[in-house]
C-alpha cells in the first residue's frame, strides 16, 4: 500500500484490538454511496460472526439509496443525530474526516477508541487506530481483507455487502481504480457467496422511470466544452418535482454524459435548496478530484463529488469555466 500521513497501524493490529471489545459503532460519510454502506454492512455482519454488538449509524439524515436495500443489515442502519447507546469502540467506514462524519461526529466524540478504515487519503488523522491505503479499489476491499483477520467465517452476508462496495466504486469493473488485487478480491467474494447477477439486477437493472426521464433532460440540455472533451449538465429542484424523482433517481445520469465518445471529463450537478451538488467522472487521467477538492468536495482521481454554495446558474458557469481550463491545458 502507499504510505499516507493517517496510517499508524495495520490491519491485523487493528483486527486484534476489535476482538478486545464487545460494543461497536460503525459509520461512514454523509450522502452515503455503495462502497461507504457496502463497508458499514460488511464489517457489522463480521462483527456479529464474532459475537459483538454493533450499531450501524448513518451520518445525515437523507433519503436513503433504495438500490442497496437488499444488503444484509439495510433496515438495521439508525440514525446518528440523537444516538446515545453505550458502545466501546466507533470505526469510521470510507470517511477521513470529522466533517464528513456529520451529525455522527458527536458520537465519534465520545468514543473510548476510534478507528478508521479507509482508502481516501487526506493530512489529518482522526482515530487512534487508523488505516488508509488509497491504492485499495474500495474501502470494501479493506474490510474485507479485515474480515479475513478476525476469528470467524466470510460468509454470504459479508461477502456480499463488500462485493457490491467494490462494484459500485470500480463503475462495475471500468474505472482505471480497477487492477488484480480488485478482481482478485471480487473472486474471493464470489467464492464466499456474494452473487454478481443479483448486485447487477438490484443495483443497475432496477432503474425507475423517473430517471429515465431526468436523463432525457440532462442529455438534452448538455454542454460540450473544449471540442467534446467535457460534457457537463444539470437538474434542477422544478426538474425533479416535475419528474416526481429522488435523489437515487439522479445517480445514473452522470454515467450518460461520461460514456459519450470523446469525453474525458463529466460533470452532473444536481439544485438542492441553496446549494448544488455537483459530481465528477473522468475516463483518462485526469484528476477529478483535485476540482472538486477546490469546490469543498474530495474522492478519487477518476470519480469525485463536491456540494457548491450557491445557485445552479452561478455552479453551471463556475464548473464550465473550471473544466474548460482543465481540458484545454
């Protein structure tokens, strides 16, 4: 693995001094995508393997993605804004800040020990045991391999849970994060009972028309910057009440603009009230991350989000202006 400045441990440390207690908390990042949940369930059905007891929070209060609601443990995630079970340990899942934890950073706060699992690196460390390792496809790799060290069988719910974190943050195996640890680890999961046709079917098959609706929209209204090597379009609030859609509903939209020839870089933004999310997707080298870093956002160099303060005109004209620059270098 690269070195990163949080990195203090290893994973078999971190292993042996999870067996040492008996009541956890799991969280990951506000707005929680595959990979963040696919961790969270994974680890607590691990711990559960083990005996333990495990709360599984979630950092913000928004609607949760339907697709994953078939993971093992969905129905079990609570709310972290109010939480006040006695626990031992709380282990930050796919998350390198307190400000990513949201409303669970209090609950971080008064942890006896935090740990972090990751695979976003960042200059600051926020637990006492902490584990980062940026070349991992997914944080869901991690846990996996933590499974591994702990006293109990990889079993089905495991390894499904991990299996759909590693699917959805490799874009099913297409983004350049993809390499031979990752499907050599998919493999393992697979063999472990993790079912590719059913993370395929309940993830990327299940789409509502809603979304068919908004992508018409979006492909409709798309820019093309510097000759087409940079698609970016957008939602509004009135499109998503128009199309009765939810925010699920938006997630496959930003694959629509990316898999157009020609296009290196795509961005999808998408109006809240007051602000505008907006979400990074890139087919080449270039480092996606880094633009949304400078918006307040983060991820991985070839898919990254970030939440900009503003209205969707000012988003529109800030993101074409940066992307035009960043293509046309």
């Amino acid at each position: 693995m690269a070195a990163t400045p949080q990195t203090n441990t290893t994973l078999p440390a971190i292993a042996a001094a999870l067996m040492e207690h008996e009541r956890f908390c799991i969280c990951g990042h506000l707005h929680p995508d595959g990979d963040c949940l696919g961790s969270q369930l994974a680890l607590a059905a691990a711990l559960r393997r083990a005996g333990k007891q495990v709360h599984t929070l979630l950092a913000d209060d928004e609607l949760l993605d339907g697709r994953f609601a078939f993971l093992p443990g969905f129905d079990g995630l609570v709310r972290a804004e109010g939480f006040d079970e006695p626990f031992d340990v709380f282990v930050a899942v796919d998350v390198p800040t307190t400000e990513r934890l949201a409303a669970a950073a209090a609950v971080h706060g008064r942890a006896p020990l935090a740990v972090t699992i990751d695979h976003h690196a960042v200059d600051t460390r926020m637990a006492q045991l902490s584990y980062t390792d940026p070349d991992a496809a997914s944080t869901t790799v991690l846990v996996w391999e933590l499974a591994g060290l702990l006293p109990i069988e990889r079993g089905a719910d495991v390894a499904l849970c991990a299996f759909t974190g590693l699917v959805t943050d490799t874009g099913r195996f297409q983004y350049q994060n993809t390499d031979a640890a990752a499907l050599a680890a998919a493999a393992e999961m697979v063999q472990a009972g993790a079912d590719p046709a059913l993370v395929a079917r309940e993830v990327y098959q299940q789409r509502s028309l809603a979304s068919a609706k908004l992508e018409a929209l979006a492909l409709g209204r798309m820019e093309l910057l510097v000759g087409g090597a940079g698609a970016l379009s957008w939602v509004a609030r009135a499109d998503m009440e128009a199309c009765a859609a939810d925010k699920s509903d938006t997630e496959p939209l930003i694959d629509a603009l990316r898999n157009i020839a020609g296009v290196r870089v795509a961005c999808m933004l998408r109006e809240e009230q007051g602000i505008v999310r907006g979400s990074l997707r890139a087919k080449d080298g270039t480092d996606v991350a880094a633009v949304a870093r400078e918006f307040g956002g983060g991820g991985h160099r070839a898919a990254a989000g970030f939440t900009f303060q503003g209205t969707l005109d000012q988003a529109r004209a800030a993101l074409s202006a940066r992307l035009s620059q960043l293509l046309g270098a």
